[in-house]
C-alpha cells in the first residue's frame, strides 16, 4: 500500500521504486539474514563452526545484472518516450501491459537460468 500511494503522490515513480527497494531489502534480512544470524549463535553456544558449503554465484549474479540493465532501459524509456505516456507508472494501455509481460519475463528468465545452472544443465566456470 505504501508504494502505491508513493506512485499517487509523485510526480515520478521514483518514490514507489525506493519503497519498494526498501521492502525488499528488509525482507531479505528478515528471509536470509536472520535465520543465519541464529544459526551462528546457535552453533557458537555449542562451541562448533558455523560451516556452509560455499557455492558460485557469479552466473546468478551476471544474469540478475543484465535482467536489471534491461529493467532499468525499459524505465528510463518510459519515463522519456510519449508512446509510454511518460510515465514510468501507467500511461496508455497497450505499453502498460506489454512492460509488465516484459517485467514478468525478465523475472522468469532469470529464475530459470539460475536453476539450469545450479542443477548442473548450464555449465559455468568462473
């Protein structure tokens, strides 16, 4: 609800785009961060080493760069190009709906990639 208020009260999508970066960083802590946090000081009250085995994550995070290069192009052109209504937010029907396709694509792509290759269908060595 914050972000869509923040859309409705700016000039730009600025706002809903930083409350939405927020909430998902608070969300990560809370989903990642957290869990570890209490098994560090679980595995410490047993005086044993908190171990993960390490994992590669350079693919995951190439592909997560270029999907969010792409992310933001389709933003700044939106907020530049009347075809979009210039507006990052809304703006003719049409485009609306084929930036979302595209934003729901983009995230689909990127969960697929990153699954092929941590289940060992795509080969990548850093």
């Amino acid at each position: 609800f914050a972000s869509m208020i923040a859309a409705k009260n700016s000039k730009t999508a600025d706002d809903a785009i930083g409350n939405v970066t927020g909430s998902n960083s608070v969300n990560v802590f809370l989903g990642l961060g957290l869990p570890w946090l209490v098994a560090a000081i679980y595995w410490e009250s047993k005086n044993l080493p908190f171990t993960v085995k390490a994992g590669d994550l350079s693919f995951s995070v190439l592909v997560f760069s270029i999907c969010c290069v792409l992310g933001m192009l389709v933003l700044i052109l939106r907020r530049y190009l009347s075809v979009f209504g210039k507006a990052e937010l809304g703006g003719p029907a049409i485009p609306k709906y084929l930036c979302s396709v595209f934003f729901v694509l983009l995230w689909i792509v990127y969960l697929a990639l990153s699954s092929l290759q941590a289940y060992g269908y795509i080969k990548w060595q850093s």
